[in-house]
C-alpha cells in the first residue's frame, strides 16, 4: 500500500479501496499503520520564481520588524445546498432566488497569530473603503514599525498605501502575485 500512495499520493479513498479491491475501513486501518496521513500543500502554478525570491530576500531584510498581513473576505447571505440526494435516475429539484442578496465582510490583520483592527461591514470591499480601514484602524492599531504585508487585489491602491506606511514609518511589502500561500492570514 505504501508504493501505491508514494505513486498516487492525490489519489481519492475510492480510488485505493478499488486498486486493492477491499472497503474503506480496511483502507483506513492500513493507512493509520504505515503512519500515512492526508495533506497537501498547494500554490498556484503561474507563480513567479523570481519574484517570489526577491520577496522572501526583502522580508528576510526587514526581519528585525514585526509582520502584520492582511486580507478581507465576505459571505452571501443568502444560501442553498448546491447538491442533494435521491435514488439513481431520479432528479432533486429546488427553486433558489436569482436575485442578490447582502453580503458581511470582513477585513483585519494578524501579527504573531493575533488578530488585529477587524472590522465587519456590509457589501464589497472598495478602494476608498480599504484605505479608510487602512489609515483609521490599522494604522492607528500599530504602535511601533512593522512590515505590511497584503494580496494584490485590485483596491490595494499601492501608491497611496505606500505613501501612508511611510508616514507612519512602515514597510509596505505587497505580495508576488499569485502567491497567498506567502500571506499567513491566507491560512486562517
């Protein structure tokens, strides 16, 4: 079982049960034995090497400086169960609303595993919004210099968040584009 999973380490639990012709359960108790648990790290393959690089060059320069990373994310109000069950040839129907619904946001920072300046709002994150956020929560939450560090999303105004961090005499270190697996808070 160990060179099967070695050969097919993405390969599904069905897939093993079915190569050794026998049920989960025994799939699962072989597994636990060998000591072979399930993970997988990702990233995305239109990364950049180099500028992934020259990135971690520039974060390991400011080392002496605390990190505080940023992201936002949202939900929809408004949710259905994309699937259902039933017996073979029979279809499950649902009528669901095309129409939107609100959606809750939430953007913060993290340094050393704490979360810092969140905030909840209604609706989609918008540039002003974001430096609103940016000057009047986190700012004002960091009391000593720090190493900013955030996604490239497209109401990152780079130029004017730049200009604030060195007001405040911050370092602003936006990431190498596809690359939130460099983002801490990307893993929360």
């Amino acid at each position: 079982m160990k060179a099967f999973v070695e050969a097919h380490p993405d390969a599904f639990l069905r897939g093993i049960v079915a190569h050794f012709d026998c049920a989960i359960p025994s799939v699962w108790a072989a597994l636990k034995q060998i000591k072979v648990t399930l993970k997988k790290t990702t990233s995305f393959k239109e990364q950049n090497p180099e500028k992934v690089a020259e990135f971690l060059d520039i974060l390991n320069s400011l080392k002496d400086l605390p990190i505080v990373s940023i992201d936002e994310t949202g939900i929809d109000r408004y949710l259905y169960r994309p699937y259902a069950r039933a017996s073979r040839g029979e279809k499950v129907y649902e009528k669901i609303s095309g129409r939107r619904f609100e959606r809750t946001s939430i953007v913060a920072g993290q340094v050393d595993g704490k979360f810092i300046a969140p905030m909840i709002y209604k609706g989609s994150m918008t540039s002003d919004f974001f430096v609103e956020w940016f000057k009047t929560q986190l700012l004002l939450a960091l009391k000593t210099p720090h190493v900013i560090v955030m996604d490239n999303a497209s109401f990152h105004p780079k130029n004017i968040l730049d200009e604030l961090c060195i007001q405040d005499r911050h370092f602003f270190l936006p990431l190498p584009p596809h690359s939130p697996d460099l983002n801490p808070i990307e893993q929360v």
